[in-house]
C-alpha cells in the first residue's frame, strides 16, 4: 500500500488529504483527492507503476478526496465507486465486495462514509485517524452512526 498526500494542509486536512493506492498488477486508487496537478501526477504515476488500476474507490465526496476523480479516472482508464459520489459509475455500500475490499459503512464524519477493509488491513479515512480528530458531521444520528461503524470496523479486524 503507498501513499501519496496532496499538498493540501489546514484545520480538516491537517498535514494533507491522503490518497492511498493499495495492491498491483491492478492497483486500486481510494479517494485521488483534490484536483491539484502535482498531486495527480503523482496519484497516476504510482498506480502506473503498480501495473494500472483495477478501479477507484471513494470513502465520501467531500471535495478534498473526489475533486481529483475525473483527471485520475480518465488517464487510468478506471471506473468509480462510491455510495454518493454523482459520477459513479458503481454504487456501492455495507458488506459489498470490490476488488480485494469489503465495503464498512462508517457514516458519522459524512453521511456516505465507508471505510475499506483488505483482510486485517483497511482504509478508514475519517472514521479513525492516526493524528488529530475526526470531524462528526452536524447531522442527527452522527455520533451514533459513527459509533456503529467503529464497531463494525472493529469486528472486521477480528475476523
């Protein structure tokens, strides 16, 4: 799994949106991030030099993770995936399989949030951070879903 961070700082991002580009001979892409020209070079060319890709991924349409889609999807030949992004080209949602991922809703960050989990590995975006603290959208239930999701998160790492 590689990643590639988009020189894109500041209160939501922190040190930069995270694109990360996981497996080869295909690669997929989750989320290619926001649509700046030395990030998506960089996007393109790590998943070129993984043998292409399969398919792209989205965890959630905020701007900082799907502005990027159409420059990335056109020069890789890849169709999107996400569970709102309008551009799809497949909906997906919980416990949907794609590529080498099983599809967690994780809404609480964002009401479309998924996280995608690869055996004990998985990308999570802004269900779980590393650094920092996740924003919980304003929304009613979004503490609750996001609680729910961590759980279900959780039950994957266990299997």
């Amino acid at each position: 799994m590689a990643l590639v961070r988009a020189a894109n700082p500041g209160p939501f991002t922190l040190g930069g949106t995270n694109t990360w580009v996981v497996g080869r001979d295909p690669c997929w892409v989750v989320d290619p991030g926001p649509a700046l020209d030395e990030h998506v070079a960089a996007v393109v060319a790590e998943a070129r030099a993984r043998g292409g890709a399969a398919g792209i991924v989205l965890t959630h349409d905020h701007a900082d993770h799907v502005e990027a889609v159409p420059a990335v999807a056109g020069a890789l030949g890849a169709p999107v995936a996400a569970a709102r992004y309008d551009a799809a080209d497949r909906r997906i949602g919980d416990d949907d399989e794609i590529g080498p991922f099983t599809v967690v809703a994780t809404p609480g960050h964002a009401p479309d949030h998924l996280a995608f989990v690869a055996g004990r590995a998985g990308v999570t975006r802004a269900a779980l951070r590393g650094e920092g603290r996740g924003v919980i959208a304003p929304d009613p239930g979004a503490r609750s879903g996001d609680l729910a999701g961590r759980e279900r998160l959780h039950g994957q790492a266990l299997r």
